[in-house]
C-alpha cells in the first residue's frame, strides 16, 4: 500500500489500449487521497478472462473541479471524486 | 410526428418497430436464453428468479437505513464507518459489491453520484437505476456541470455548499444520506423513511418535506 | 466512447422513466445468470459493451448494449457460434 489519505497524488497520463476505469478527464491531473479501500482484483485483466490477480489497492482520491476544468458554474470548493486503483497514481 | 434532436449524444434507440411494438432487441433476447437453455448453461428458473429479485427492489431499503440513521445518532456512525456492515444490522442485502458507502450531506457539503464509464448504481439498496441516471447527458454533465444539473432537477444550494461528485469507477457503491428535513422532529422512523425519495440518495434532490401538521 | 464524463452536451436531462420492458428483465437476469455461472464476469461485460462501434453506442438503447456485450463475450469464448443467434432469428 503505497499511498495514505492525505497524500497528494497525480493520475498517469498514459493511453491505455483496452478495458481500464480511469476516466480520461482526470488523467494526468493532481488530486488528493481521501481513502484507502484496500485491495480488489483487476478489471483490466479480468476483462479478458484472466482472475484479475494480483488484486490492486484502490484508492478514493478527491480533484477540485479548478484543477479539472474550467466549467460553466461552480464553487471554488467543489470537489470530483474518483476511485482510482494503484497504479495509475504516482507521488505529486 | 416530432423533430428528432440528433445532438451527438443523443442516445434514444432507433431500431425500427415491429409489428407488434417490440424492438429487435426482444426477440433476440429470448432467442439468446433459448440457445443458452438449450445448451444447459443457464436454467430457465434461474433467469425467472433474477427477473422477480429485480423487480422486487425498491429504494425502500436505501430508506430504512436513512431513517434509522436521523434518529440514532450511534447507528449513523457506523453507517458512515460502513455501510456494508449496517445494512446487515437491519438484515438488509445490500448487494455484491464488497464495499458500500453511505455520504453525509452536510450544511457545507451536498454530495452526488454517477458513474461516468457506465451506470454502477446500488441497486440492492435503491432498485433499478433510472433511465435519466444511466443517460450520457447526466455522464458527462455531472462531472463537470454539477450546479448545472442540480438546477434542471430542481435542487438548490447556498452559494457556499461545496458540491461533491462521486463517480463510481470500481466496485465501491454510494448511497447519499441526505440531510433531515426541517420540521420532521417530531416523526417517527417509518414516517421518516417515507420522506427519503430514491433521487435524494443519489444527490440531485432533496428527502420530501414532512406534510403540515 | 463510453468515457462520457465532460464529454459536451447541450441536451436537456430527459428525467421520463420507463418501466423495463420484458425483454430488458431478461436481458438483465440473463447477464446476471451468466455471471453467477461463470461465463462472462462484469468486467468482461462492460469490455463487450466498450467494443461496440462508437456510432452504434450512441444510438442503441441501454439493454440493447448489454444484449450486444453478452453475444460478443460469448462468442469470443466459443460459447456462442458466430452467427449462431441471428440463424435462430432467421
């Protein structure tokens, strides 16, 4: 478990060919870790029939909307959260 | 007949209708379970029963841990500790997924869920998702125009409440405990859960108001 | 294609609901069936459902994507024939 709440992290800006969860608008953006949900199993290899083993850490990591986009309405506090597994995320 | 607004994320289907009203669709479902019934990979009772738990589920037990969690201050900790674990407390199923997590609305903070890539959606504890929740406009939108969305349900915020989006990427389900309505002080559990709409645990609305006294 | 959030959209939220038809019922216990038989798991399901083309996505109905995820996992597996349903169909 590399990360703890409370780290600042950054999601990999990588293309990644087939099935993963990041979603695009929070790659390469700076977040925070807000909670560690423990280990689960791969859905990028689980996807293609394999056990999805080793399982991952997961991640529940909070991005203020500044740092993902400039939007239509907002609050300066308004927050997106997204579970983020392990190896998408490096020390920011 | 209408005009069709084809926005490029238009998503009605446009499958032609047959005679008798169905799309393709349907008789290509029931071909697909003949084939798997014929082949023994499925049984045919076993689609029955998945089909009557479906529709068996309602936001009513979503509900039953919102009202319990107004009223005992110690069960809602333990809610927000662990979802999962309190739902068992009421001998509630909520679901398969390994972790469930319920948000606390707060004065400073109005939480709402999505799933972007998809539609995860608690349905043990809320029913089927409806079909606005599994919609690309509300994909998309929820992200990145949250105020936006609020205000075509019809829900409004002091300036100052952050607005936090949740979306649900992996196997961890959300469930908002909306704030109590003002003047419900004096119901009782069951009248309270009555309050809790299925669209104020997923965030775009708040629980009904108690009726006048 | 499936990756919608902050894509851009001007359409209204359109909040009408429909009760599920029979065959979407079907269609989701058939999904959750094969799930517990083991043939296709749900990550593999939302792969199906990613692969459709990007014009077929936007225009085809929630349950007609999972009906389109459930034939293509099993044919790739060998479960189904290619072709085999829509020869039932015929």
């Amino acid at each position: 478990m590399t990360f703890g709440a409370g780290d600042r992290v950054r999601v990999s800006d990588r293309a990644h060919e087939g099935h993963h969860r990041t979603p695009s608008y929070v790659k390469g953006k700076r977040g925070r870790v807000e909670r560690v949900f423990g280990r689960f199993t791969n859905p990028e290899t689980r996807a293609y029939g394999a056990d999805g083993l080793p399982e991952q850490v997961l991640y529940h990591v909070s991005f203020a909307q500044d740092e993902l986009w400039p939007s239509v309405r907002r609050n300066g506090s308004d927050t997106a959260c997204v579970d983020i597994f392990e190896h998408w995320l490096e020390a920011e | 007949m209408s005009d069709h607004d084809h926005d490029h994320d238009h998503d009605h289907p446009h499958e032609p209708i047959t005679s008798d009203g169905e799309p393709p669709a349907a008789a290509r479902a029931r071909a697909l379970e003949e084939l798997l019934v014929e082949k023994g990979l499925v049984r045919r009772e076993d689609v029955r029963r998945s089909i009557d738990r479906l529709v068996s589920r309602s936001p009513a037990d979503g509900a039953r841990l919102v009202a319990r969690a107004w009223v005992d201050p110690e069960f809602k900790k333990r809610l927000l500790a662990d979802a999962r674990a309190a739902a068992q407390e009421l001998a509630l199923d909520s679901g398969p997924s390994p972790v469930v997590v319920a948000v606390e609305n707060t004065e400073t903070v109005h939480h709402m869920v999505v799933c972007t890539l998809c539609s995860c959606y608690p349905r043990a504890l809320l029913g089927p998702p409806p079909d606005w929740y599994k919609s690309l406009p509300y994909r998309s939108r929820a992200v990145s125009d949250p105020h936006g969305v609020l205000e075509e349900f019809g829900l409004e915020l002091d300036d100052d409440v952050e607005v936090r989006v949740l979306d649900s990427t992996a196997d961890v389900r959300y469930l908002v405990l909306p704030r109590r309505p003002e003047g419900s002080e004096g119901l009782g559990e069951e009248e309270l859960a009555s309050l809790v709409t299925r669209d104020s645990m997923i965030g775009v609305a708040q629980p009904a108001a108690p009726a006048p006294a | 294609m499936h990756d919608r959030g902050a894509w851009p959209s001007d359409t209204p939220i359109d909040r009408s609901e429909h009760e599920l038809a029979d065959w979407e019922l079907l269609t989701d216990a058939l999904v959750d069936v094969l799930g517990d038989e083991g043939l296709m798991n749900v990550d593999e399901m939302r792969r199906g459902i990613e692969s459709m083309p990007p014009g077929r996505y936007e225009q085809t109905s929630y349950y007609e994507r999972w009906l389109f995820a459930a034939e293509t996992i099993l044919v790739e597996k060998g479960v189904l024939a290619p072709g085999e349903l829509d020869a039932r169909l015929a």
